[in-house]
C-alpha cells in the first residue's frame, strides 16, 4: 500500500488517551489527545466540572491512572459532596493516593493585598509535587476563569497558565482546562484564554430550544490529531455522569445480516419476502385505531412463540390498557413476562428530555438484552423535542438496535385518517429498513383497512396494497384492492374493471413492442 | 515593642526573589528595628507548606505576629503599601520609598 495507515505511523505524531467518559471516546476517535492539555469551554450550568471530575474518576476506575484536581472556584469538600450523587466517592480515591487537590479556592475573609510583580510560582509548584507524589497521569484545572477575577493582571494570568500547561505536558500528565463561555455561540472562551492553551478545543453547550435545555458537546479542534465534527447531544445522570451519544461513529460499525424473523403473521411475512431482517428496524405507519399496537403485539406474541424475548416500550397507553388490549387478541403479556419472554416499560413522553430518554432505554436494551424491541409509539416522543433533537433520537436508537442485530418495530401515527404522512415518518423513513404503511379506505361508504410494504431494504417485496380486517384473533390479510386507486393520498376512486384491463393491456403493449 | 514575624514566600532563586528579599530587610531595619523576624520559605522546596498555606502567587508576604493575618503579593517594591497592608504602626511614616 502506499499510504499505510498503521498504528505505528499514528504513534510517531499524537495517540490517544481514551477517557472512558461513556460515547466521548468515539467522539474524540480515540480520546482526548494524550499528553496535551485540551482546553474545555462552557457556560455556567454546562457541565464542565462534572465532566471533568469523571475524567479522573473513569482514570482512576479503567486505567488505574491517578489524577490531580486542581480547583480555583469551588472548594475540595464541596467538590467532594457535590460528585457523591454520581457514586464518586472522591475521599476514598484520596485515601487510595488516586487523587489529589490543590486548593487554589478564594478563602473567605482572607486579607489580602495584591501588588506589583509576581507571578504564580506557587501554584506551579504545587501541581508539580502533586503530579509527581501521586504519579499523576491526569490533570483538571477548574475553571480559570475564577483565577482571572482573583488577580487582576489577566496579562500575568495568562502567561502563567501557559507556563502551567508546558510544565503538564513536560510531565506527560493529560490535561482539562475548563473556562468559561458568555454565548453559548460566541467567542471560545471569556479572558481568551484558548490563544495560551489552544491546542485542544471543546465545547460544551447548553441550549435552549423550544422551551427545553438541550446538551450537546462539539470537539472544535485537536491539533495534529482527528475527531469526528459537530455537536453531539449529551445527559448528565445520576450515578453515571456524563453520557455523551456519539450518533454518526455508532452508526459505521453496523453489520447487516441475512437471517429473517417472522412478524407475527405468516401473510405478512410473505410480503415481505420471507419475515423480517433480525437486524433491522421496520416502521409501521398509521392513523389511529388502523392497528399498530395490534401488529407489535403479534410480533411480540411471535417472538415468545419461538422463544425470543421482546421490550416493549409503550409511550401512549399504560400497561393495563396493554395487558387488557393483548388478551383481547389472545395473547398473554403478563404471562409472558413471568417466563421473562416479556418486559413491557410504560412512561411518559414528557417524564424526561429525549436524551435521557434515549439514554434510558440504551440501558434497558443492555440490561434485558431482548431478540426483539418494539417502540409504540415514535410520534408520542416527537411532540417532547425539537426535530433535531428527534431526528438525533432516531438515529440513535435505531442505530444502537441494529448493532445489538435486534429486531426493531416502531410505530408511527399519520395526523390524517386516510392517507397522508406523519411528520415522524417524514424524518425517519430514510433510517428504517422496512416501511409497513397500514390505512384507512372508504369504499361504498365504509371504512375498510389497507395494508401495503412500501419499502423492504435488501430484500424482495409484494407492492399490493392488501386489505386487512381484524378481529378476536388477530389481524388477517386478505386480497389486493380491485379496481380502486388513490388509497395512500387518501382520495380513493374507483376504476372500472374495463379501465384496469385497458391499462395492463397498454402496458404489455409496450414491454412487448 | 511587640515582636513582629513575617513569612515570605518565593519561588526559586530568581531575580524577583532576590528582589523581594532585598526589599523586605530594608524595609525591617528601617520602619520596624529590630523586633522584626523575617522567615524565607522556598516553595520549589517545601511545595506542601504552600500547599497548606494555599499560596498561589510569589512572592507572597505574610504576617503571622501581631494578629490579624494579612498577606501582600508583590516584590514588595512599594514601602508605603507594604506598610499600609501590614497595618503595623511605626512611628514615622514619612519614610522615602525604597527605590
């Protein structure tokens, strides 16, 4: 090869040190640049020193690499009870010589003059002996900002935060600096501290959109090194910290796979050319009542007949309704779950941000590692977030699913009776594999229902649009509509028989000419 | 007279230190005589005194005897502010500064 891109070539420049901050490092394709200092921009309530406090926390706990917090805003003991809500328990990591502090907190009363030429010598030398008598491999200084308004000489402040930074990379200790932002799209940094310690940029946000706050963290810059661009949606959450959703680095390790499973009912798996992909996401699309939560209850009920375990998270009824509404069709939920074929979560589209919700069932999935995984519905999740927000959060599920190579089925509800899209639909079609399109059809002054596969991704499919009805058992589909068109835009008009035959006719005529 | 002792801290034996030390002992023997006990901490040697101390910047004078506790940073180039933040009473104050 003429440019071989081995580990070895990557060495001679900047490796890596993987955080273990959960969805950073793929981020950061790798990590934070190893050995440098990275300067860590925010605005207040941004996160930035629960970020950093886990960088040495996941040191400690993945790497058993020791860390040095030096504080300037906040003091070690609140420190120390402000992380214990995430499990950290920073005294224990003292006692342990895994962490220290150098306290350069403001001291209340203290009295204090400040006059001409001097320098931070002090400060230096403290992070030094703690660096060199723990063995330091990591470094926080949090934030900077607060020593600016200490020493008023920025010009001091900013030169001697340069001599830190050198004197860190001397040592080979991996550095955060964090420093505080005014916009939340504005300058880098408040006192411009990123031209002395600007190898290494990121930024944390924290934006209000639509009425809800909205985390994201974008990697601005390492020098010499990659990272992959943009903001990335990001929760803090108790006991974990932060959890940053790394969308566009999960999606380029999904495999595809040829094994099929059944949906439920066997007509319906011939449409599809032989059931559905084990690892893909089928969205099946409806107005209310056309009998979505009836097909993820046969797939569910499927997946138990075969000894497959289903999650079921339902954001639009409650798991009563659910139980009620399975029986009803004979299929047993909460025997199902007994035999722990079955677990069905029940929450509220405006209990939590999108994020915490995405981040929530992540967890689940990983926790009760399921064959199957049902979403009922999508549209009821869209209306919490902004469609960034949603869009981010349909990526990331399906994504994770499909990389757990779990079958997914999602729903989604179109606003319009007959015919139409949703706007859900709108923005995850392109995502799905399979696209199951289920509407209502007034012919001769009924409503009657019609089921069509508009998309199956790697696969043969019928294109009919199929008549279905429902009833104790279950969902049956029956024949092709005859002699009517115009069911998806929802004006259907009927065709008289001679018309179909005259346009098949016309057709042939011209394949055969 | 009370005893008076000061603490200052540098770091490194730097042109600045030197400076701040040279300073201090003109400005003892000339506004507090000989009741003045000056103590030199180097924090490049004792980096966990400045560590308990929660020294940041050097130097960095401290009075320890009379109470309160007050700190000035700086080369303590300016005898007049050196004296103000001390807050110890001399007598003559209309001394000319150092330089």
């Amino acid at each position: 090869m003429l440019f071989p891109k081995d580990k070895d070539q990557e060495g001679k420049g900047i490796s890596k040190l993987a955080t273990g901050i959960s969805g950073f490092d793929s981020i950061g394709n790798g990590g934070l640049p190893k050995g440098r200092t990275t300067l860590l921009a925010g605005t207040s309530g941004s996160a930035k020193t629960v970020f950093a406090c886990q960088f040495l926390v996941a040191g400690v706990e993945n790497n058993d690499e020791a860390g040095v917090f030096v504080t300037f805003e906040e003091s070690p003991k609140e420190i120390r009870r402000n992380m214990l809500g995430f499990g950290w328990d920073i005294e224990s990591l003292e006692a342990r010589g895994k962490w220290a502090f150098v306290d350069a907190s403001p001291e209340p009363g203290m009295d204090m003059m400040i006059t001409e030429n001097y320098d931070l010598g002090a400060l230096t030398a403290r992070i030094e002996h703690a660096v060199q008598k723990i063995g330091a491999k990591r470094a926080v200084l949090d934030s900077v900002g607060a020593i600016f308004s200490q020493f008023m000489d920025a010009a001091v402040v900013r030169r001697e935060l340069f001599r830190i930074s050198y004197a860190l990379k001397h040592m080979k200790v991996t550095a955060l600096i964090t420093t505080e932002r005014i916009e939340e799209y504005g300058d880098i940094s408040r006192f411009g501290v990123e031209e002395f310690v600007s190898d290494n940029v990121i930024i944390l946000r924290n934006v209000l959109e639509e009425e809800s706050r909205r985390r994201t963290l974008e990697v601005l810059k390492f020098r010499g090194t990659t990272h992959q661009k943009g903001e990335f949606p990001f929760s803090v959450i108790p006991r974990q910290g932060v959890v940053v959703i790394p969308l566009s680095a999960m999606e380029l390790k999904q495999s595809s796979s040829e094994i099929r499973v059944t949906s439920g009912n066997s007509t319906l798996d011939e449409m599809c050319g032989g059931g559905f992909f084990r690892d893909s996401v089928i969205l099946v699309s409806g107005a209310t009542g056309t009998g979505k939560t009836l097909m993820s209850t046969q797939f569910v009920g499927a997946g138990a007949a075969s000894a497959e375990r289903s999650l079921l998270f339902a954001f639009e009824e409650s798991r009563e309704q659910l139980i009620r509404n399975a029986k009803a069709w004979g299929r047993n939920f909460e025997e199902m779950e007994q035999q722990g074929l079955l677990k069905v979560v029940c929450e509220y589209p405006e209990a939590a941000g999108l994020e915490d919700h995405l981040i929530k069932m992540r967890d689940q999935i990983e926790e009760f590692e399921p064959d199957r995984v049902v979403v009922d519905s999508f549209s009821a999740l869209e209306r919490v977030s902004s469609l960034k927000g949603f869009r981010e959060f349909v990526i990331g599920l399906t994504s994770f699913i499909k990389h757990k190579e779990i079958t997914g089925l999602v729903t989604a509800t179109t606003s319009s009776l007959l015919g139409g899209t949703s706007i859900t639909e709108a923005h995850i079609s392109t995502i799905t594999d399979s696209i199951i399109l289920l509407r209502y059809v007034e012919m001769l002054g009924e409503m009657r229902r019609g089921l069509t596969v508009l998309k199956m991704r790697g696969s043969m499919h019928t294109k009919d649009i199929r008549e279905f009805s429902i009833d104790k058992d279950g969902m049956h589909i029956r024949l092709p509509f005859r002699n009517i068109s115009g069911i998806l835009s929802g004006n259907p008009m009927r065709v008289s028989p001679d018309e179909n035959d005259r346009i098949e006719k016309l057709f042939q005529r011209e394949t055969d000419a | 007279m009370n005893n008076i002792t000061l603490r200052l801290y540098i770091a490194g034996e730097t042109s600045r230190s030197r400076q701040a030390i040279a300073n201090l002992q003109h400005i003892c023997e000339a506004e507090m005589g000989a009741d003045c006990k000056i103590e030199v901490v180097d924090v490049l040697d004792n980096p966990e005194l400045a560590e308990k101390e929660k020294i940041l910047a050097t130097p960095t004078l401290i009075k320890i005897l009379p109470p309160p506790l007050r700190r000035i940073i700086g080369d303590l180039s300016q005898t007049e502010k050196v004296l103000v933040g001390l807050d110890i009473s001399t007598g003559n104050s209309t001394n000319s500064e150092a330089e």
